[in-house]
C-alpha cells in the first residue's frame, strides 16, 4: 500500500496543524446497514438565514456581484468553457454525492447541475474521515473529441487517482477509471495538436527530500484512447517551487495553459493556509523547462495585517478560464474569518479577473486586501437569487422538504441520502441508523454548508423518540470528532431536549431540559460569530434557549483542523449515547 506524505504545514500560522494526508488504503465498500423498525422523525419547514454585516455594509452598485460566488464549503475550484458555457466543479471530500458542479453562461449567475460522482460506484467513501475522500478535481473540456474529463484523487477505497468523462456534464460521468500514477491534484491539458498529458504533485524521489514541505510537480503523457497515461513518459518539471534555495513548501494544485504558443503552468504555493498563493511559470514546450515569473506570487493574501477589517485569508489553489470577450478570470479559494479569526464557514469559491495583456496573467486585485464587490463582465445582469440561479451575498434559503427530489445542496457524509431519507407531503423522513454522529461511517443525518458567520436556522420536527437510545434533532458539525448535537431524546418515561459538545472525542452535555412535546416542536439554531446559541419551540411562536450561549470554536478549522467547513444536519440515531443527566 502506497502512503501519501504527512502534510503538515509547518511554516504558515497554525491554522490546518496536526493533519496528515490520508492514505490509499484499500479500504473495501461496505453493505449499508439494516435499519431496524422504530420511531422516523419528519423534518419540514427548515430554513437559514444568512446576516453577515460585511454584505450589509457592502451593497452592490450598478454592475457589480459579490466574491465569493459559492459561499461555504466549496473549496479547490476548477473552471473550464465550452463555447459560451461554463462549468466549475469543487472538492468534497467525504460528503456524497461528490464533487458539486455548477453552470454558468456569463461567470456571474450559476446553477448547480447536480454532483460528477453520484453513484455507490464511484465513490468509495463509506469509512474515511471527513476530510480524506475526493481531493482537488479538475474539469477539462477536449475539444477534439468534444468530451469533458473530470479528474481528482479519491482517498478511500483503494482508488487513488481517476477520471471519469461525458459529453454533456447535464447527463451524467461515466465510471472511474483509475490512473497508474502516485500523488495528488492531477489536471490534464490538452494540446491544439491533439496531444494530451497530465499534471500532478508529488513527493520528491526516493531519499531526494530536502526538507519538510519538499514537494515537486510531473507531467505525464496522456493516451486518450486508452484514458492512461504512458508509462516511462514522466518527467519532474517544478522542482520544490518557484525558488529551491528558499524551500518552499506544497507546490500543488498545478494546471497548465497555452497562450501564444507558450506553454503556462499555474500552482498553488505555502500550504492551504496563511502562507497560500498562486504563482505562475512559463515553457516553450509542456515538459519544459518551466521558468518562473520575475513577479511571483500572482495572487496572495498572506501579507496584511491579522486583524485587518473584512478578512479574506488562504487565497490560492487558482484555476483560469478566458470569459466573455477574451477576458481571462481566475477562481480560486480562500477564507473568510469570523471576529475572532476563526474558520467555520469553511475555504469558499472567490472569482477576480485577470489581467492577461502582457506576458504573465495577474490577477486583478489580487495582492491588495481582497474586496466583496467585483465588477461584472460587459452587458451582464446580476441574476443571483431569481430565475433558478444561486444566491449570494445575505441570502434566505426555505425548503419544505416536501419535494419529490431534495434540492441539491443537501448532502449525506459518506453514504447516500437515498439510503435513509424519503420525501412526502409531510416532509422529509429520516430511517434512523443504529450509529451516532461521532461514527467514521455513514450516519442518518441530511447536512447543508454553513454559509455565513451570522445566520439562523429553523427546522420543525414531528418525533416522539421511544428510548433512550432514540434521538433526533439538529446537529452542527465540522467532523466526527467536533460537534454540537440538539435533539430530543428520552430518560425513562419522560421527553427531554438536550446540547451535547463534542470537542476531540470527548463529550460533554452542555445543557438537557423535560418537554412535553405535541405537533409543533421546532429547533433553532443561531450564530453570531463565534457565539452560537440552541432554541426549541413547541407552540411554533416562543423560543426557549437551551444551554445558553456556546463557543463555535469546535467548528472552525483552525482548531478541528482538516479541510471542510462547518455542516448543519438534520439528524436521527437509533443508537444515541447523548445521557440524559
């Protein structure tokens, strides 16, 4: 079994510590497990609401949208344009489906299409950690065989790196097809020859290390007929980064482009953290030698002031496509903290144009503190919210859960949401696993992305749990290790409501309290910030807090540490360990 290097950012401000790169382990699928009879909890009217000051305090002028255009977590984004259609497709890790895709004909309003990996057979994540699973996808359009390529590495399930393909990303990828190469972010280009190759990080050769964060860039020949690369084609191209003697760290996230008849290799630099940027080097020939731009980086955010106002940090991981007009974007990730400088909502999907007139493309307003407020391209009309198209900015999203299909963003970790949950009139039905929410497997629970440091969620809940070993309610969640768990449970005969913490592995009950519950029980969930506070109703009108005001802190990545931003979930367990106190 082949083992990833230990990705421990050492030499950025300790914000992603302590997490090592999962493996390629093997691991096989496993069968779903049975769900017994017993009490299903029905969730209807859930809503959120998002209340950031900065987009209070920020209103859009006359040809303008916001940056971040996917608030959330929607980290590693990856562009690319066929004709006047584009699509962007993020990183997911361990949440199923995988890896979201979004459409766009002008780079501003954006529908999501649905998820590239959407079926048990390609996506193997039934025991891996929330942030192992798919890392860093990559969407490329060939138009000489008019066929788009999705390619990513799957951690879990012995898949390593893959890629799956169609010709119309609306209808559905066909099946993995590994790939016989170690690493991670793999990307293809394609050649106006017709000639394909593939890109990727990697560790050093064996015993060539220098240094922790050591990490170097291949290219490979690509074989579009078999969909493999050419063995014996491999060459190191970017070797530590843009500057060896310095010893940069995580050169990673390369994707290569070809303007003017040069060859472009764009990479992430400093590790996903406080030290991210974007640099850029330049070839005649796609396996070099690549010469790096007198002005790297193209795009940081590492140099301001740690307590500047609006904070937008992490920028890097950049992709480039050429927009309306021959203009060139660049999306690309970063993170927005909360007052206290924490990160629950997660690394979040950011557009800038790019000034590509001269001979490196530099990205708009990119080394200066990063804005809220974009221009628009020529002749676009902000869309966001209205006419199907995803908002942004301070946005309310209501859903009945009486669809006869969940709304996208609704997710399941590990295991797929049709496996327990069903829609009806009544709402949305949960089958409730004999596993908690602090289980490495798939759990009973549908999760939506926090989207904002201030928002407010509301869900109504019909349950009346018939044991203590029954529980449901809401849950927010940064990993199986990190969360909030407000539901509703038994001890003895009676119905309590109940907070439990869980920071590490250790749980902790915050707060329980008797209810007589009827038809109208409702659970909120509230943050300012970092304060977070817990709320029930039973007559649909008043609301009782619960546990008083608690930290966020469990949810940010900076103390969990990982790749994911915080979750809030919809949850039910037949075999609840929350005690009643």
């Amino acid at each position: 079994m082949k083992h990833f290097t230990a990705k421990t950012i050492a030499r950025i401000q300790p914000l992603m510590y302590g997490f090592v790169w999962g493996l390629l382990c093997g691991l096989p699928a496993i069968a779903q497990k049975s769900v017994p009879a017993g009490n299903e909890p029905v969730f209807t009217r859930f809503s959120y609401q998002g209340n950031d000051r900065l987009y209070t305090d920020n209103p859009l002028q006359e040809g303008e949208f916001y940056s971040p255009i996917l608030q959330g977590c929607y980290p590693d984004p990856s562009i690319t344009r066929k004709g006047n259609d584009y699509y962007l497709v993020n990183s997911s890790f361990s949440m199923v489906p995988g890896v979201p895709i979004f459409h766009s004909n002008d780079l501003v309003n954006w529908k999501q299409l649905g998820h590239v990996l959407d079926r048990p057979s390609q996506l193997k994540v039934e025991k891996a950690g929330i942030s192992a699973g798919i890392y860093a996808p990559d969407i490329k359009y060939n138009p000489h065989n008019n066929t788009f390529y999705m390619i990513t590495t799957q951690i879990a399930g012995g898949i390593g790196n893959m890629v799956v393909k169609t010709q119309d990303p609306a209808k559905g990828w066909s099946d993995v097809i590994k790939l016989k190469f170690d690493g991670i972010d793999p990307s293809l280009f394609f050649d106006d020859n017709g000639k394909a190759y593939v890109v990727h990080n990697d560790a050093p050769p064996r015993g060539k290390a220098l240094y922790n964060g050591h990490r170097v860039i291949k290219i490979w020949e690509y074989d579009l007929e078999k969909d493999a690369v050419i063995e014996g084609t491999d060459k190191i191209i970017v070797d530590g980064g843009v500057d060896i003697t310095q010893k940069p760290i995580w050169i990673e996230g390369p994707h290569l482009y070809k303007k003017n008849g040069r060859y472009y290799l764009m990479c992430a630099e400093g590790g996903t953290g406080g030290w991210h940027s974007e640099v850029i080097f330049v070839s005649d020939d796609p396996k070099g030698p690549f010469k790096p731009a007198n002005n790297n980086p193209i795009l940081t955010q590492r140099h301001f002031p740690k307590d500047r106002a609006n904070k937008v940090d992490w920028a890097g991981h950049a992709d480039l496509v050429e927009g309306p007009g021959g203009k060139y974007y660049g999306v690309f990730l970063a993170v927005r903290p909360n007052e206290k400088q924490r990160v629950n909502t997660g690394r979040e999907t950011f557009i800038l144009p790019v000034d590509w007139s001269g001979e490196w493309p530099v990205f708009e307003n990119g080394l200066v503190p990063l804005k809220a407020r974009t221009k628009m391209p020529a002749g676009v009309k902000n869309q966001a919210g209205t006419n199907g198209f995803l908002p942004n900015g301070n946005f309310s999203f209501t859903d009945d859960l009486t669809a006869t299909r969940l709304d996208f963003r609704w997710i399941g970790v590990r295991g797929a949401r049709e496996n327990f949950s069903s829609t009806s009139k009544a709402g949305v039905r949960i089958k409730p696993y004999p596993v908690t929410i602090k289980a490495t497997e798939p759990t009973s629970t549908l999760f939506l992305r926090q989207q904002h440091a201030h928002f407010e969620a509301t869900v109504q809940l019909q349950y009346k749990p018939a044991s203590e070993k029954d529980l449901a309610g809401i849950v927010c969640y940064q990993k199986e290790t990190f969360q909030y768990v407000f539901g509703i449970t038994k001890k003895g005969n009676d119905d309590y409501v109940v907070l439990e913490r869980t920071e590490n592995g250790k749980s902790t009950v915050v707060a329980s309290e008797k209810i007589t519950l009827g038809n109208a029980l409702q659970l909120k969930v509230a943050a300012q910030g970092d304060a977070y506070t817990f709320s029930y109703s039973t007559n649909g009108q008043a609301f009782t807090a619960l546990g008083g005001t608690v930290s966020g802190d469990i949810l940010s990545t900076d103390v969990a540490g990982g790749f994911t931003g915080a979750l809030i979930g919809l949850y039910a367990t037949s075999a609840n360990d929350v005690v009643v106190p």
